[in-house]
C-alpha cells in the first residue's frame, strides 16, 4: 500500500500519555505503511495561524499547525463545537448558527489544505477524520490535489430534514462528495446520508453505498463500525485489580453492588436523565435501597461553553438532592467524581463495576460500552446498560438495550440487572465479547482503509 497520511484535528503525538484507542490504530497503520500525521497543534498564538512544528518517530512524521486565538474560537468552540456538534446529535435546540463563526470554520479548512497539499505524494493515501474537518477534501480537490481521499465521521449522521435546517448545508455536506470513500459508524447513519443526497443534496443514491453528484460522478459510502484493542483492555483491567485506586473502590463498596458511568461531561451523554432514573430505581425498588452504589465519572469538557458550565451545575444538584433523600449514615447512593482517571484505573473500576451504565441520548459509537465488555471477569461478567440510541447497539444486541428518555424503564432495567442470574449474564457477555474481538480497532482500519486503496 502507499504511504499514509492522516489528518486530524488534533495529533496525538509521540510519548502523549492522553492516547487512547483510535491513537492507537491510527500509529499501526502509519507505522505499518510509513507517512505523515496533520493537525492542529493544541495551541493558540497571538499572531496569525499557520506555524509549523514537526516531530518524527522511526517512518512517521508529525506535522501539526499553531492557531490564532480568533480561528481557535471561530473554527473550533464556533462553528465545529457549537453549531456541528449539536447538529450531528439532533440537538437542534442548541445549534449557533453564527454566520462570522462557519467563516472561521472554512478559514481554517482552507489553511489546513494550504499547509497540507505541499506535503503530498502523488500516490499518499489520506485518510481524513471527523467534523472538524468536513470540507477538507474539496479545498485539496481545489488545489490540484488528485489522491484517494477517505473521510469517516465518528459521531452521529442525522436526519436529512435536520441536516437541511443548517442555512449551509448545501455547502457543508455536498463537499462530501469530494471524498472517493466516506465511512460512518453505523449502516443507519450511512441510509440517512444517502437520504440527504437524495432529498437535499441534488444527487443520487446508485444502490447501497454508492452516491452520485449532480454531474453524475460517483463516491461510495459504507459503515465501518470503530472498534477497541479488546486483547489490551482486557489486560490492562485484569491487572488494575492490584491497583490501589481500585482496591479502595472495591473495599469502600463494604460489599455493596455498583453501576458505573463514565463519560465526557456533554449533553449528548444524557447525564441528568441517568441521574434521575437512578433516583427512580430507588423509589420504584425500595427492597433494593441500601444494595447499589452509583459512581459517576465525568470529566470536565469545554468549561468555557456556557452549556457546558450549566450541565455541571444540574448534575451537582442532582446528586445532592439524590443524596439527601435516600442516603443513609452507612450509604451514599450517588459518587459523581468530576475528574479524569488514569484509563488503567477506569478499566479496573469496570471490572469492579455490576452494572455498565451507557445510556447516551444519542452517540455515534461509544467505546466505553465496548471496554466495559472486554473489562469483564469472564466467570463473573456484569451486566451492560445500554442507550439504544448509541451505535455500539448495533453490536452490543444482547446488551440490556434501553430508550434514555424512559425513566421508568431504565429504573427498571437497573433491577432486571441487579436480579440476572449468572448463566444469562455469561451468555450475554460471551455474544458481545465475540462481537467486538471479532471487529476490533485493527479490523477497522484495515477494512476502511482495503477499501479506500481499492477505489
């Protein structure tokens, strides 16, 4: 294959501890192939956008670019994080759709292909990732650039109707076309995008998967569910149990059952209906009081967002009011711990944990269910809660699988939970556990990138 080249918001350079599972991938395939890692840098300077810095790691260059404070905020915290982002999680209520912000948007798109085209071989493979980065493709296209060009979209695809309320959406989501392959997590989102070049976008849907422009020129689009490197979780949770961090979870229990969560702080995570449904877990189960411990771990996320700043606030409130209630002078029903773990730590306390708590409004994967599964004991797995309106359902099947805006139901699968006898819960993991060692982070990107090189 040819060399590679990624491009990304933001580059997990080398000896970042803050890697996670897609790093992880990303830096196989580099490593497999050779070739370059673009990006943003993290930074923000006085001056104009633009500088340069580099790093190298054996085949691999890392190539990443400093922003002004003023396209860090129009680009970054405008248009991608407060008028995509809620966007693409059907949260039409909070879309921005500030004009000046989707100018800073398509200025910076613009600057990444300026920095990047001189950068490309004439056989390079780019592979483009997320949001961020949607008209990327179609600047390089502008710029004579003629490589096999991929795109995946990590986080949900919308309805077409909600995708056509962005004034531009035309302009937007057309330039996906530009693309020879765009990936998504899910077959659904990927009939919903064929829905919106059809409806919307003036093209046509040849058969599954493969688009047509208005011109008639053809890209395809497939679902390519992300996966995590099941072999190294399952690891990392099986000796996390020596961990002090998880040994004084596990004793401060006093042999009480647990539920976890764990998440970003965002409201796509579906924090406070979890919040409230445990509460009515309580209420509607008073024969289970004093049996389950809550932990919630969500780590603070764009605190500079006014959205953002109020979430925090709500679940503060919740917590205490939960608290308040039920608890009692040996039991705390809710732990909600605003901080970020060590992941080692996070996979032992999935170990530890009875229940997987998952229950996002809307996700376009969620790995956090997926680790949780490879987390697990095999002899004694727990059990996973799970939104149906995260993508891991479409695996995760054999999962508890709930509706996050029934409160009563969640409430009540916690029990059904609590009360699953230990050969369904074996049953249950081993279908999950087969389904995601099956497709796991390697799989992925190899079958992405198999396709892209075939087009």
């Amino acid at each position: 294959m040819a060399r590679l080249v990624v491009v990304s918001n933001r580059v997990s350079l080398p000896g970042e501890a803050r890697a996670g599972g897609l790093a992880v991938a990303l830096r196989a395939a580099l490593a497999e192939h050779g070739g370059l890692w673009f990006g943003w840098s993290g930074r923000t300077v006085a001056g104009s956008s633009g500088g340069m810095h580099e790093e190298r790691e054996g085949d691999t260059r890392y190539l990443v670019m400093d922003l002004s404070r003023r396209d860090f905020d129009d680009y970054y915290n405008g248009f991608a994080n407060r008028t995509l982002w809620p966007l693409l999680h059907f949260r039409m209520d909070l879309v921005d759709y500030t004009r000046e912000t989707y100018a800073g948007y398509r200025r910076v798109n613009e600057l990444f292909a300026d920095r990047l085209a001189p950068e490309l071989r004439e056989d390079d493979l780019v592979w483009i990732h997320d949001y961020h980065l949607i008209p990327l493709a179609q600047r390089l296209r502008e710029r004579g650039v003629g490589n096999r060009i991929g795109f995946f979209l990590h986080v949900p695809m919308p309805s077409s109707d909600l995708l056509a309320a962005l004034p531009e959406h035309r302009e937007v989501f057309a330039a996906l076309s530009s693309y020879d392959l765009v990936g998504f997590q899910t077959g659904r989102d990927l009939e919903r995008f064929q829905d919106y070049v059809r409806l919307y976008g003036g093209g046509g849907v040849v058969g599954t998967g493969v688009l047509a422009t208005p011109d008639g020129r053809q890209f395809h689009g497939g679902a390519f569910p992300i996966g995590i490197d099941v072999p190294t979780i399952a690891g990392q949770a099986a000796r996390a149990m020596k961990r002090l961090p998880v040994r004084r979870l596990r004793d401060s229990l006093s042999g009480r059952r647990l539920a976890i969560g764990v998440d970003r702080l965002d409201y796509s995570k579906g924090l406070p209906e979890r919040f409230r449904a445990f509460e009515r877990h309580l209420e509607r189960h008073p024969d289970q009081n004093g049996q389950l411990t809550f932990l919630q771990i969500a780590p603070p996320s764009r605190s500079d967002v006014p959205e953002y700043r109020l979430l925090r606030r709500e679940l503060e409130t919740l917590a205490g009011h939960i608290n308040s209630g039920h608890a009692t002078p040996d039991w705390t029903p809710v732990r909600y711990v605003n901080r970020n773990f060590a992941h080692e730590v996070l996979t032992g306390f999935y170990r530890i944990a009875d229940v997987g708590v998952v229950t996002p409004m809307r996700d376009g994967m969620n790995l956090v269910a997926k680790e949780y599964v490879a987390a697990q004991d095999p002899a004694d797995p727990g059990v996973l809660l799970l939104s149906r309106f995260a993508g891991a359902a479409r695996e995760l099947d054999t999962a508890l699988l709930v509706n996050p805006y029934d409160i009563d139901g969640v409430a009540d699968a916690l029990a059904q939970a609590l009360a699953m006898p230990l050969p369904e819960r074996q049953q249950r993991w081993r279908a999950m556990m087969d389904r995601i060692e099956g497709y796991d982070i390697h799989a992925w990107r190899r079958d992405f990138l198999g396709k892209l090189a075939a087009r």
